[in-house]
C-alpha cells in the first residue's frame, strides 16, 4: 500500500497512539517515557512535513475515514458526502507543518523542564492529546469534527494549565479558560446544528457548495466567527489568554500558542471556504478588522506595563494575533472583487499566512526562552533579574533573534509579514497602517525594556549561581530559531514556497469543495 | 406552531444557562449552568433530528413504520454528552481544588490573577 | 464519608452486581440497540460510585487497586486502536469483518445483521469507559480525602 495516502490519517494515528500508550509507557521509567513523547513529537513533525509535500505536489489530499478506499468520498448513489472526511489542502498542510514544529520543540524542552515533577505518565498522555487534537482541527473536513477536535484540545488544556496543581494561580487560570472555552464551544455545536437543520449535511465542503445566506446562516455566522475569534484571544474576549499562558508549564505554553493559531485557522476556514464570496457585505470582514486592530493596540499597551515575563509575553500575543486578522480581514474585504484582489488583497492574505507562521515560531521561542530563565533562575518577576546574559550566552542570543522577530526589525521574518500587511492595508485605509506602525514599535519598546532589564544590567548577588540549561531544552530552542533563521534569510524562497500556495488555497474556494464533490468514482 | 416548542425551550434553557455562568457568584452553581447550557444544546440537536411519527433508526427494528428519525443529530448528541462528561468532570476537580487553595467558592474572594 | 446504615448496604450487596450485568448486556448489544460502549461503561461505573455511597471511601479504597482500572483504561483504549489500524491498507476504520446484508439474509442465519468491528469496537470503547469513569470516581473522591486527612504536598513532588 502507498503510505503517501494515508498520510492525513496516519498525522492523527501517531499523537493519538502516543497519548494511549504512555500510561504504559511510563510504567518503563523516566527514560521510556521521555523517549516516546519525543518521538512521537518528532514522527508528527516528519509526517506533516511528507503532508505538505504531498499537497503541494498531487493537490488537495483528502481522507475517507472507515471507508472502502480512501478517496471513495462518495459512494455509489449518494449525491452527497457521507462518512468522516478529512480534507487537507496547502493552507492546512502548512499550519499543521507549524503546530508539528511547535509541537516538538516543546517536547523536547519539556524533557528536562519536568523532571523534577511526578505524574509525568498523565503529562505526557496530554500533551499528545493535545497534539492530535490541534493538529485534528486543521485537518478536518467536517465542521462536526471540527468540534470535537476542539473539544479534545481544549480539555487537555485545562489539564495542562493546570497540571501545577498546587500552584493557586494555575487552578485559576485553568476554570477561567475552561468557563469561557465551554460557552465558546457550546456556540459553536449550536451553530454546527443549525448548519446541519438547514442543509442536512455536516461536510465543509458540501454545506459551501450550496450556501445561500439567509437570516440562519448570518446567526450562525456570528456564532462562528465569535466564539473562534474568542479562541484564539482577540481583544474584548482576551483576560483568559496571559493566565492561561502564564500559569502553564512552559513546554505547554509554546503548544498552547499553536493550538490558539488552529482556532484561527478554523475562522479563516469558516469565512473563506464554507462562506467566501456568498457572505456578501462587509460586515464580518470589518468586523474582524476592528477586532484585529483593538487587539493589536490593547493588547501592547497592556503588555509594556506588566512585570512578569511570561504575562508580559501574553498580552503580546494578543496584539499579535491582531496583525492576522488584520492581514486576513483585509483580504476577506475584497474577496469578490478581481481588481482589488490582485491590487492589494492577496499581497494581504499572503501577509496574514506568513504572520501565522513567524508569530508560532518566534513566539513560541520567546515562551521557551522565558521557560529557561525560570528554570535557570527559579522567578518570574522581571525586577529581580539581571546580568544573565554572561550567565546564559545561548538563551539570549536566541530570545535577542526572536524578540528581534517579533518586533519587526528589518532583516528578520516578522519584518516581511509585517511589511506585507503595511502595505496592504494602507491601501484600504491609512488608519490601519498606522495603528500597525504603532503597535510594533510600542513592542520594539516593550522588548528592549525586557531585555535591559533581564540580560544586561548588573548582576545580581542572587544569580550568582546561575547556569545555562540543558542541552534538550537548548536544543528545543535552536529548532524553532533555526525556522526563525531560514525564514529570514531566505524570505523570496519561503515567500513562494511556503506560504503563496498556502494563501493561493485559502482564496480558492471552489477548489476546495471541488476536491470532495468532484472527487467521488 | 407547537412543532417549535421545543426550540423555545432550547432558547430558554440556553439564555439561564448563560445568565448563570455570568450572574452567579458560587462556582458550584456556574459548574451546573455550564451543564445546563450542554443539555439546551443537546435538547436542540436532537429535536432537529425528530420527523413527526419516526421511528428508531435501526433498518430491521422500525417494524411497520417508513419514516425514521435522523440518526446523525443522535450521533451528535451522544458525543457531546461524553465531552460534556469529561468537562463536567474537571470542572469539579478543578472547584474541589480552588476550595483547598483558597478555602472558598466565592468568585469575588478569588481573584489572585489580575491585570 | 461514613458507611451508611445496613439496610443501604444489605441492598447495595445484592442489587449492585446487576448494574454490571446490565451494563455489559447494553455494551454487548451495542451495535443492534441504542445504546452502546459509552452508554453501557457508564452503567458499569456506577457500580464504584453504589459501593463508594454504601460502605464509605475508606473501606473500598482498601479493596480496590486503581492500577486495575488504569490497565482496563489502557487496555480498552488499545483494542479500538487496533481495530481501527486493521483497517489498513482500505482505509483507517474500515470495517473488515462486515458481512453484506444480501449475504447474510441468503444464508437465512436470524435478522440482526453482523455488524463487524462496530460490535468489537463497542466491547473496547465499554471496557475504557468503564474503567475510565471508576478511576475518576475514585480519583475524585481520594482528592477530597488528601485534602482533609493530610497535607497536599506530599502527593505532588513538585519543588517550589
């Protein structure tokens, strides 16, 4: 058989096979344990890069689960997509190229992060779950399964945050997330059902093929579409974001930052392939670009004034998340409209898909790089840091690279995305640009001051005793700064490989309901 | 008219489900109105699924009748009420250990996160 | 929580065997009945939590070893995966041991159809279950005891 076609399953078998078998696992020792969350971290990782080689070779992949064969997505007689399908074109290959890298690169950190805490067999079942669960919802084709998937990782989140569990703070941070993940997801099983009540059909594909938008469809729209947006932590909907990401266990954490980018990869599913041109007013594109810009802005400005590392890096997410909504929201603004499309729109859509992937990678990094300071250092607190820098020679050159990254500093990768969205979205009005502008220095500021104040300064007689970490938490880190580093040096490679077919697929509605639809025998 | 009876319920249940999780101040009682607002949801998809007069979904078990309930809106539900298990479930593990950090299950008394 | 009077317990003696029976008999039945692995795990489960309310946590912690749920966990959790993995080379879940319905009726062997590794995947996913909601029954009950009988710290081996 040709493995090559099962590969959409086969990136789903291996975390969840891992999650079931460590219990077992952990029965062998720290050794076997440890062995198996990296390699099945690392096997994820290798097959999600043969994914995306795949699709962007032979097209759209797309998987019948239980079927007779594996492309079999209609069977004789039915007019209409039945059975589980997974669906994977070069958008969902590419962020599930990103969560694998994450993915392992927390794994690895977190082999010697959690060493010194017991009930590492649970540890270990959960972040798989957590794994097949993100890596589930940017695969699927089903917008049921797109529930559960979600479901799946958010409940291995709540026990992730709250794996500390003696810490009060984590346990806090753990009932808020699970309070407001359970009425997101309770959102969006009603809009689910009521996609299901009007079309009879729970397949992506098949309910965009025949769409029509009514007063049902604009309710289940909102529903989507906020109950995603407050997923993945845009503004109004944002206080569980910096507790969660700061109660975490650190490996946890830099997962938690791809799983939050799924979230947006469902909304960015919901509004250009099942909606696309059929939404019809500028409602929900505004919509997200309002989001996209108050996120931006508050959240920087919450961000410059925290002391604490990993809460100071939350809120930085959130003004990050904002710059793809922008980027996406834009490109969702003249989805309908060639001219303007080819003018600015896709240059911003392009913008978003490449944001996506610099803001998983370098912020990951950052939470790795703060993880490795508490562990180092054993605090939290900004104010009681400094001089680490002759202490921790790798760690800071590697959080110099992404804090560099993330504040758009001209020959790294966030500088392009960002210069991409700039541009962009000066063309639909100059207000966005400059709201942008202003976001990343106020981030330029925020990172120097963390900088300054960790790593240089004098030192304190209280690190005197400091070390460098491990070399596996060392080696988690150079993983994500090597992605970092290739996507900075090579932009116009990474530009046409990696993320133009990404944003090509993402405007391609017809092509994506044409794979399952046309693909029948 | 009666026919949407049950979808005013599902209304109603869902809007004390969301005024519970946000007016009330034990977090006992926003644990049992987030399980309200599962079973409103619940009650929703399944009275989707209902076709007047069907009857179960198994081809050699519906006897005489021709007309059968959606199977699929029951698959659904099945499945949400075993992730509505699972949170339930954790959402009460996670209550027993706020009372054993802070000694209390008043909202306003725990707020040790903020900014 | 304190054993409960001997009447509750002379009746938890002799119903509480048939809620596993029950529960068995509603897995088994799975594919045919509404109803199945979940529906009827669950049904086994409160089995633990009937012995939990009658004779009091201290008693049945003593009598039961939550490795044996864990294993039951596991164990259930890896016969539906290898079910599922037979599938291959069809496809994941494929259901290789169907028989076609034209076959079965020609043969003229009864009504209910073979419903292949759906029956199977049910006994598995009844078996995780059941152990699954145990171990969380227990689990849940033995955090209530930590916190009242000791300090928690001990528990946790993590350093601050």
């Amino acid at each position: 058989m040709n493995w090559n076609e099962h590969l959409p399953a086969l990136i789903l078998i291996i975390p969840l096979f891992g999650a079931f078998i460590a219990p077992v696992c952990s029965l062998g020792g720290k050794t076997a344990r440890n062995i198996l969350l990296v390699a099945i971290s690392f096997l994820t990782l290798i097959v999600a890069f043969m994914l995306w080689r795949h699709v962007l070779a032979n097209g759209i992949s797309y998987y019948v689960m239980g079927g007779d064969k594996f492309n079999l997505s209609l069977p004789s007689g039915m007019a209409l997509p039945v059975r589980i399908i997974l669906e994977v074109d070069a958008f969902s290959a590419f962020m599930a190229l990103c969560g694998a890298i994450v993915s392992f690169a927390g794994a690895l950190f977190s082999v010697n992060y959690m060493n010194r805490f017991t009930g590492m067999g649970r540890f270990v079942s959960l972040y798989c779950l957590l794994t097949a669960g993100m890596i589930g919802m940017m695969v699927t084709g089903d917008i049921f399964n797109f529930f559960i998937f979600i479901e799946i990782s958010s409940i291995a989140s709540f026990g992730l945050i709250a794996f500390w569990r003696d810490k009060p703070t984590a346990i806090e941070a753990s009932f808020k997330y699970a309070l407001i993940s359970q009425v997101g997801s309770m959102f969006i099983l009603i809009a689910a059902g009521a996609l299901y009540g009007r079309y009879n059909m729970l397949n992506m594909a098949a309910i965009g093929s025949v769409l029509k938008m009514g007063s049902m469809e604009k309710l289940v729209l909102v529903f989507l579409v906020g109950s995603l947006a407050m997923k993945c932590g845009t503004f109004p909907m944002h206080m569980w974001l910096p507790d969660a990401y700061a109660e975490a266990p650190t490996g946890v954490t830099c997962l938690l930052v791809a799983v939050s980018q799924a979230s947006l990869y469902g909304l960015m599913r919901v509004c250009f392939s099942i909606y696309g041109a059929t939404m019809g007013s500028s409602f929900i594109p505004w919509m997200l670009i309002v989001f996209g810009l108050a996120s931006m802005f508050f959240g920087v400005s919450m961000a410059v004034v925290q002391h604490e590392i990993k809460r100071l890096m939350g809120y930085h997410s959130v003004s990050q998340v904002g710059y793809m909504l922008l980027g996406l929201g834009v490109g969702l603004l003249v989805l309908d409209d060639a001219r303007a499309m080819a003018d600015y729109g896709f240059t911003a859509i392009k913008g978003g898909v490449f944001h996506i992937f610099n803001y998983t990678m370098y912020k990951a990094l950052l939470f790795l790089t703060a993880g490795a300071i508490y562990y180092a250092t054993g605090k939290k607190d900004l104010n009681e840091m400094g001089g680490l820098a002759r202490r921790m020679p790798y760690t800071t050159f590697m959080f110099v690279i992404a804090a560099a990254a993330i504040s758009g500093l001209p020959p790294f990768n966030g500088f392009v995305s960002k210069l991409l969205i700039y541009e962009s979205s000066f063309a639909v009005h100059p207000f966005l640009a400059v709201v942008a502008l202003v976001t990343s220095v106020l981030t330029l500021a925020s990172f120097v001051k963390v900088f300054q104040t960790a790593f240089l300064g004098p030192e304190k007689s209280s690190l005197a005793k400091v070390q460098e970490v491990p070399a596996a938490m060392l080696i988690g880190m150079v993983v994500l700064t090597a992605a970092i580093l290739g996507a900075s040096l090579f932009p116009s490679w990474t530009l046409s490989t990696l993320v133009e077919p990404a944003a090509r697929a993402l405007v391609d509605q017809s092509g994506y309901i044409g794979a399952i639809l046309g693909g029948g025998m | 008219m009666i026919g949407n009876a049950p979808f005013f319920v599902v209304g109603v249940l869902f809007l004390m489900g969301l005024l519970g999780i946000f007016m009330t101040k034990n977090l006992i009682k926003i644990a049992i109105a987030v399980s309200i607002l599962g079973s409103s949801v619940n009650i929703f998809l399944v009275a989707l699924g209902y076709r007047t007069g069907g009857t179960i979904p198994v081809h050699f078990l519906a006897g005489e009748g021709s007309t059968m309930v959606m199977p699929t809106p029951q698959a659904m539900t099945l499945t949400a009420i075993v992730i509505a298990l699972a949170t339930t479930a954790l959402l009460l593990s996670l209550i027993m250990l706020v009372w054993r950090h802070y000694g209390t299950i008043d909202v306003d008394e725990i707020r040790r996160l903020r900014g | 929580m304190r054993p409960l009077s001997v009447v509750v317990r002379t009746g938890c003696d002799i119903f509480a065997w048939f809620l596993v029976i029950f529960g068995a008999s509603i897995i088994i039945h799975g594919d045919v009945t509404p109803g199945g692995g979940f529906q009827g795990g669950a049904v086994v489960a409160t089995f633990i939590s009937l012995l939990l309310v009658a004779y009091g946590g201290k008693k049945v912690l003593s009598w039961v070893r939550l490795n044996i749920f864990n294993s039951l966990l596991v164990f259930g959790l890896m016969l539906f995966f290898l079910l599922g993995i037979m599938g291959f080379p069809n496809s994941f879940f494929y259901n290789f041991l169907a028989i076609p319905h034209e076959v079965v009726q020609a043969s003229g062997h009864g009504v209910i159809p073979p419903s292949g590794t759906i029956a199977l995947m049910d006994i598995a996913v009844g078996i995780e279950v059941a152990g699954g909601l145990s171990l969380i029954v227990l689990s849940m009950f033995r955090g209530i005891r930590i916190f009242r009988e000791g300090p928690m710290e001990e528990e946790l081996g993590h350093d601050r």
